[in-house]
C-alpha cells in the first residue's frame, strides 16, 4: 500500500522534530511555516517546502497541524488562502496542537461542510525531548475509521496512541493531562524554595524523591533546573503551559466542573508572566518563591 503524503503547517519547537520522525520513517512530506526560514532546514532532511498553503495541500493526502493555539489553528485552516480553501473530500486534517475542545468541534464540522475533509485532533505529550525521540503520548478525538487510517502516520511519533472518543475527545484528554502539569510544576516550585529556605541542598531533592510517590516527569525536569537556577534553553515556555490552564478553566465552566487547584495555579502563573517571564522556562516559577538576599 502507497503511504500517503503528508503536509506539516508548524515548524516550531515541537514540529521540527516530529517532521524529522516522519520524514526519517519514509514518508513524503511537504512543509509550510508562517517564518519561512524556519522551515528551510528541514529542506536539507528531505522535506518538500511549499510556497503556500494552497500548494501544500494541493499535493499531500493528510495535513498536519502543530500550531500555538486555538486561534492560530482557525486563522491557518479558515483564513484567506487556508486549508479549507483547497482541501478536497478524501482528506484528513490531523491538528496536533493544544486547542480548545468546543471550538476543535465547531472546526470539525465547518471543515467537512465547506470542503469534505476530515478533523481528527490528537494532541501531544511528552515535550521537546518525547518528539526527538518519538515516544510522545497521543490523545484521539475523531471517528473510528479517521483515527484507524491515521495511526500509521502517528506510530513515529509516539510511544502510545489513544483514541478517547468523537471529535475535541483528544483535546479534552490533553488539558486533563495539562492540568496535572500546571498544578505540579507551581507546586514544585514552592517545594524547592522551602527546601532552600530551610538549609537543605535543593540539588539532592530529585535523588531523594526518586521512586516515591512525590516522583513525576514534571518533578524530574523542573527540580533540577529550579535548583541550578538554570533557566536557559527551555524546552517549552510559561506562556503554553498558562494557555493550557485557561483552557482547562474554560472547559471546567462549560461543564461546571469545579477545578480550584487548577484557577490558583493559573493565576500565580499570569502573574509571573505580568512580570516579564511569559518567554522563560516554567522552571523561573521558583524565583516567585525566593527571599531577596541581602
């Protein structure tokens, strides 16, 4: 069976690797970025660059997004020259982004409406480093047929497809999953600046925790850089992680779920990114947390 061709819209932090997977596994992909240059190098590895995203989608089956956020995602599908502009019946759109769940929905059924092709969300876990590596964690929304003929295409990226339900399903599951993320890592950062206020070598925290029910992926990555102050190069940035949180605070009114933990985690966030931080590595958090030293 011909595999199909695939275009990537989103050469960021996360799509630059994941093309790289996709392109390392054999398949032909066209790639298109807002920031030209970007997406030049990915040329070198093999991808076709498009002037367009009507020329992306003109040549590939299946379209995949890796966007910032909800609004990016509508402006690149249903702005002037989109997708839905030159999509055709038969395709599939595969929006890897964080999105808010209602409005996936809304874009769903607007896509098949004005060209035919099919939404499957599946938003990503597991970071820069999970996309390299392509053990990221995948969380469905969409028909059962679409996430079948996908799972092909996701098997580089990931360690573990899960289809969750119908379509925004997949970005339901991905603020669930944000939520413990947000909560954690605010929480971590008083931990470290306790420890450190109380004489104790916050170096040593992750040795000690290790394997106990206190140990987590967020635990493991932002104790460390917490403790050495070590805040350049991250890996994702504070202003991802709020827009996450208020999507969770969002879905949590439309289903009147209380979610408290989740609000007071969000807030102290905006006001680290009021300061000045919202580019910055979640791990500056801690700084919030420090005494002034005299």
């Amino acid at each position: 069976m011909t595999q199909p061709r695939l275009g990537f819209i989103g050469i960021g932090l996360m799509g630059d690797p994941m093309t790289r997977r996709l392109l390392e596994a054999g398949f032909a992909v066209t790639v298109w970025n807002r920031t030209a240059a970007k997406a030049e190098p990915l040329h070198e590895a093999g991808a076709t660059l498009a002037g367009s995203i009507g020329e992306l989608v003109a040549g590939v089956e299946v379209v995949m997004l890796c966007l910032a956020n909800t609004a990016v995602v509508e402006e690149v599908v249903f702005g002037e020259g989109g997708v839905a502009a030159h999509g055709r019946r038969g395709q599939r759109l595969v929006d890897l982004s964080s999105s808010d769940p209602t409005a996936t929905r809304a874009f769903a059924e607007r896509l098949e409406e004005e060209c035919g092709m099919r939404w499957v969300d599946a938003p990503v876990s597991g970071g820069v480093a999970g996309a390299e590596a392509g053990s990221l964690a995948v969380m469905c929304g969409g028909a059962e047929a679409d996430v079948a003929a996908v799972r092909p295409l996701l098997a580089p990226l990931s360690a573990r497809v899960t289809h969750m339900g119908p379509v925004g399903a997949g970005q339901v599951t991905k603020v669930c999953n944000q939520m413990i993320v947000g909560c954690q890592a605010a929480a971590i950062a008083e931990m470290v600046a306790l420890a450190e206020a109380s004489g104790v070598d916050a170096s040593r925290l992750t040795e000690a925790l290790a394997g106990g029910f206190a140990d987590s992926k967020p635990f493991q990555i932002l104790t460390p850089r917490m403790a050495a102050s070590k805040f350049d190069s991250p890996a994702w940035h504070l202003r991802t992680l709020l827009k996450d949180l208020d999507l969770a605070l969002a879905q949590s009114q439309r289903a009147g779920s209380a979610t408290p933990m989740s609000g007071l985690a969000a807030q102290l966030m905006r006001a680290h990114v009021n300061h000045g931080h919202a580019e910055h590595d979640p791990a500056t958090l801690v700084e919030a947390y420090r005494r002034i030293k005299d």
